[in-house]
C-alpha cells in the first residue's frame, strides 16, 4: 500500500498564531475515542482543565467553545495549550490531521491539504510544478485496483493534464473537460448560482456580502476585466479535482463532481472581478482568501457540497 501526496504537500507547515484565520474559532472540534482515553489520565491542573472544557454529545466528545466561538486552548496568542503543555501527540486526531485529506484507493491513500487554510491555499495556488503526484512511502504490499477506480484515476490524470497545459486559456480549458467527459448542458448563471448558494447555511457573514456582488456583475454594462491568474486558476481546478472526483458513488455523480470543480473556479474568479470594479484591483493575497472563503463555506460544508452535486446531477441527466 502507498501513500501519495500532490508535490506541494511536503512544503506545508502550519503558521500557528500568523494565521488570520485560525481552524480553532468557529469551528466544531470533535475528540476522536483514543485521544479523550488520554485526557482521562493527564493530571494535575492541566488535566482538570481537559475535563471541564469537553462535553459529550451522543456518543461524540467536543471541546465547548468559548462565547466567541474559540477554542479553550487556544491562547491569547492564538497558540494552542494543549500542544505547548502535552505536546503535538497529545492533539485529537482532528487537530493533528487539519487541514489534511485523505481519499481512498485499493492500492493507496491519497493526503493532500484543504483549500480552506490559508497556508495551504497559498501553497496550492501557487504551485509551479504542473501538478503530480509523489509517493510519501510505500510497504511494497500490491493490491489491485478496481476497474471503477481505474476510471476514476485515469480520467482525473487526463483532465488535470488538459487544464494544466492549457493554462494560458483557462475557458477553453475548460471546454476540453468537459468535451473529454462528454458533458452537454446549460449551466446556470451566477447570478442563478449566487441566489443558490445564499440559501445555504453561512459561516462568516462576509460570504453573503460576496454574493451579493458577484450577483451584480450581470447587471454591468461594461465590458469585464481581466484578472490573469491563469497558472492559479488551472491549480485550483486540478485541487479540486484531485480531491472530490475520489468521493463518486456512481457515473452521474462523478460527472457532477467535474462540474463542481469548474463551478468552484466561476465563482472565485467572480469573486476577483468584482474587488477589481470595487477596489481597482485583484492582488494574490485577495485570491487566496477569495478561494479560502469558498472552501470554508462551501467544500467544507458535506451538506452543502452535496447539494451542489444533486444540482448537477439533475441538471446534466435531465437535459437528455
């Protein structure tokens, strides 16, 4: 069995209290069963801090957040106590792996690192290596492949390829994707989309704001900006389709899944267009929150990726 990683996985490190967006506020923190067996035995002040900052309910163990949705243990440095008083292998699982993934093969497990970390988001989009894989470390135990996850990987390798070496022309990319997959539909607008996605639950207040604008750039007369960005923009749907094609159930889910990855790609470009119109410019550091943001609401969000894919999935199969 391998491990393999997308190249930019070994540069990630966690900027711990440099983070503006850190993963201990606003976010639920579950405790994986090993983990809360540790806390039960650390003593002392430290130990009885454990138990008075977690609850249980049914059945899931969860540090109680503070009223402005911080964790207990993250300091006023927005460091963690718990790493500094335990060590990094007293972390739950959780903490340990964020903002890490995994997808599942027969002959491997697949890691990379979520878009919805500022870090790791940085590291992603400006990756110049094209896009490939490496393997982290291998047990020399072969296991066979099915033919579906054949298919799967082959036909994510070939439209990663297509969208990276046409990078220069990222819509005509996307064209090739979605001729190479066979998908012939008429996609929503994103006004259409914007109104959708306002329906969804919203973390950060600031998501509807967005919306609301990308909304308006329908209504404008003017011709739209440019925004370059097109080696970024080709990583960022390569990131998407590397970790979501994985989760297909069946053919008409993996189709929609193609679609959200471009779908993911629209709405942040969007997204930057309309801090040019508003601001008169669209900076590296904008599309890195930009896409932090949709991540956050959206990709980390199963219910509402979910959502997006039924969408697809009857958008695409009803128009045959």
């Amino acid at each position: 069995m391998k491990i393999t990683a997308p190249a930019y996985y070994k540069s990630f490190k966690c900027i711990a209290g440099k983070c503006k967006h850190s993963c201990c506020i606003d976010w639920e923190i579950d405790i994986d069963e090993g983990t809360i067996e540790k806390y039960k035995k650390v003593k002392g002040t430290m130990g009885e801090r454990l138990r008075n900052s977690i609850c249980c309910q049914d059945g899931t163990y969860s540090f109680i957040l503070s009223d402005n949705e911080r964790c207990p243990f993250l300091n006023s440095d927005n460091l963690c106590d718990i790493y500094i008083e335990l060590g990094e292998e007293n972390l739950c699982q959780i903490c340990t792996d964020h903002p890490r993934f995994r997808n599942y093969f027969s002959d491997r497990t697949e890691v990379g690192i979520g878009l919805c970390c500022e870090a790791a988001g940085k590291i992603i989009l400006s990756d110049t290596t094209g896009f490939y894989e490496i393997i982290l470390s291998d047990d020399g135990k072969k296991e066979a492949l099915s033919e579906d996850e054949k298919y799967i990987i082959d036909l994510r390798n070939n439209l990663i390829l297509i969208i990276q070496n046409n990078r220069n022309n990222i819509e005509h990319g996307i064209n090739l994707i979605l001729d190479y997959a066979d998908i012939i539909y008429r996609d929503k607008t994103i006004s259409e989309w914007a109104d959708i996605l306002k329906g969804f639950e919203i973390l950060d207040s600031n998501w509807k704001k967005y919306l609301e604008q990308i909304k308006e750039l329908e209504n404008k007369n003017t011709q739209l900006p440019e925004i370059g960005f097109n080696r970024e923009f080709a990583n960022l749907i390569s990131y998407f389709l590397y970790r979501h094609l994985p989760d297909s159930r069946d053919y008409s889910d993996l189709m929609a899944r193609i679609c959200f990855a471009v779908l993911g790609y629209k709405i942040i470009k969007s997204l930057c267009i309309s801090n040019i119109l508003k601001k008169g410019k669209c900076e590296f550091e904008d599309l890195v929150e930009f896409s932090r943001m949709y991540s956050s609401e959206i990709e980390y969000s199963q219910e509402n990726t979910n959502s997006i894919i039924n969408i697809y999935q009857n958008e695409i199969f009803s128009s045959f």
